[in-house]
C-alpha cells in the first residue's frame, strides 16, 4: 500500500486492477486504519478517474453478498450523500411514494456518515429491522413495494471502513461508490451526485448496468432534484437542465432543512408520507418522482409526470407503505 500511496501522493492515477486490487485487500483487512485514511483523503482532494471508479466498484460487487429478488422491474433511489447541505431524507421519501404507485422499489442506503441523518438512521429511528436474508427482503417486496437494503450487511469493506468515514466527518470517494453496488442489481436506478464530473463517470457505468437509469446533479451542489438552482439531467439518452418546477414554486435551503436530530428527520418524513408536508417539500418530492417515472417511462412529459406525482404525495398513500414495512 505504501507504493500506491506514492504514486497517489506523485500525482498518478490507479489503472482499474490497481483500483479493485486496493479495495479487495482494504476489505480483506490487510491495509492499516492510517493507511485507508491517508487513500481515502487523498483521493477525495484528486477525485476519482472513471478506471478507478470501475475498478473499486468491481471489487466491491465481488466481495458482496448477492441476493436475487423476484421481480420483473425494480428501481433504486438513491443519492451519494456528501453534499453538505443537510436536507431532509428525499430520496427514502421519494423511494416510499414511488413504491406506493406500484413500482417495485428495492433501495440501497446506509447510516450517514458525512451528514445527520441518512437513509438507515431514518429507517432505523422509525423502528424498521434490517435484514440481508433473501426471504425476508422478498416477503417485503411482495407486501409493500420497497425493501431496504442497509449497505453494512451485504458490503463487508463497507463495514470496515465506516468507523473511519465517520471520525473524518468528511465526504470520502466512498459516498461516490456506494449507488453503484447494489447487491440486488436492480433493473433501474434514479441517483444525484454531488459533483457533476461523478455524474458523467456514473453515465458510463451504468449504461452497462441498468436497463434504463437517469441521474442528476444540483449545480448548486445537491445530490438530488431541489428546484434550487439548475439541476444537470443525464440519461442513456437524455442530457437537460431543469431550473424550476411546473408550479413555479420558490424552495430554499431553509425550506429543505432535515432537523437536528434523527427523531426530527423520521417526524418529517411521516408528515410527507401522510400528505401533509409543506408545498417546498410536496414540490421536491414531486420532482423527484417524477424523474423516477421517467426513468420507467422515457416517452413521459416532465411536467405530466410532475403532476401525476403531485397528486400521489398529496395523496398520503405513501404513508401505508412506510407502516407495512414496519410490520414486516
């Protein structure tokens, strides 16, 4: 490791066997706590080179555990976390209005580890058990749309390094890596990235992964669909900004705030869920669904798609998604 940390540190960059080879051997225990933090910091300071990004998320699909789940379609909704702006959780809330529509949703996320409250600590706070057996995520599916597959369970080199991310405190390359390894491979994926040169680079691995996938960057920073600002869409086919919703409605950061505590975050998302949310938050949310739409439906009309999201987030409907998966 000492060798690549010299090239690192020269201004080289990892071909993708170098890149895979550094993450299997991290995974595998074999590279010191100081060494991991010193390649996590200066590879966030560099960014990732698309061999990299290739190389590292092949060597964490193989070292994962796999699971098959029956379903035609399926969609993942996530973001890289790391944007900084501690929004509410709009892709767990976007994922629960998705799956309320009939679309099979099965979500990768974890514990925030650069910010608050991510996906797992909401879920967690709201009393969901995580689970990586088959069985379990299935019978989920089946009775609810959604299933949640919290990342430590199935990523080992996940787990290893998530004290570390977490004492950093720090976006890391790992926040890059992680809606890329999704252990149930899902048939498509809506992601944000919070840099727009990970966007392009996620284009060019998920054209090989995906059915059909669509992912966006707030250029104001956000990982997800905000109406803050311009947000980059790029697809298969598809490369456009969108500046503002239909409605026209003005959002600020204010607006978007997820609290302070995880309590705060979890009171929130039930208050979307159950249609009551305010019109910044119904707004984003309709936004973001509406790009999940398209996702499954290219020929779809933003702004049709927007409306008929609208409608379900008003709907409370979510909200019985989220109780059914408590219980199961």
């Amino acid at each position: 490791m000492k060798a690549v940390l010299t090239q690192l540190i020269s201004g080289g960059t990892l071909d993708e066997q170098q890149a895979h080879n550094c993450l299997v051997r991290i995974g595998e225990g074999e590279i010191s706590d100081e060494q991991i933090v010193s390649f996590m910091t200066i590879l966030q300071l560099r960014g990732l080179q698309l061999e990299e990004l290739a190389g590292f998320r092949n060597a964490l699909m193989e070292l994962a555990l796999h699971i098959k789940l029956e379903a035609n379609e399926t969609i993942d909704v996530c973001g890289t976390g790391g944007d900084g702006k501690d929004t509410f959780n709009i892709s767990t809330t976007t994922a629960f209005v998705i799956a309320s529509m009939g679309y099979k949703v099965v979500k990768h996320g974890n514990y925030g580890v650069s910010s608050l409250c991510g996906s797992s600590t909401v879920l967690e706070e709201l009393g969901i058990v995580f689970s990586n057996r088959e069985e379990d995520l299935q019978r989920q599916l089946d009775a609810t749309n959604i299933c949640f597959l919290h990342a430590p369970l199935f990523h080992p080199a996940l787990k290893r390094v998530a004290p570390l991310r977490k004492a950093l405190g720090v976006p890391t390359f790992f926040n890059g890596i992680g809606p890329l390894v999704n252990p149930a491979n899902p048939t498509h994926q809506l992601t944000g990235t919070y840099s727009l040169e990970l966007a392009k680079k996620y284009r060019h691995v998920l054209k090989d992964k995906r059915t059909s996938f669509t992912i966006l960057h707030g250029m104001d920073g956000f990982d997800e669909l905000t109406f803050i600002g311009k947000t980059r869409i790029l697809g298969r086919h598809r490369d456009e900004l969108i500046s503002e919703s239909p409605f026209k409605t003005a959002v600020t950061l204010t607006d978007l705030s997820g609290g302070k505590t995880a309590h705060e975050s979890a009171q929130l998302l039930i208050r979307i869920l159950k249609g009551n949310g305010d019109e910044a938050h119904n707004t984003v949310i309709a936004g973001n669904v509406a790009l999940a739409l398209q996702t499954f439906h290219p020929e779809m009309e933003f702004e049709h798609a927007f409306h008929t999201a609208y409608e379900q987030v008003l709907s409370g409907k979510a909200f019985q998604h989220l109780v059914k998966l408590t219980l199961n």
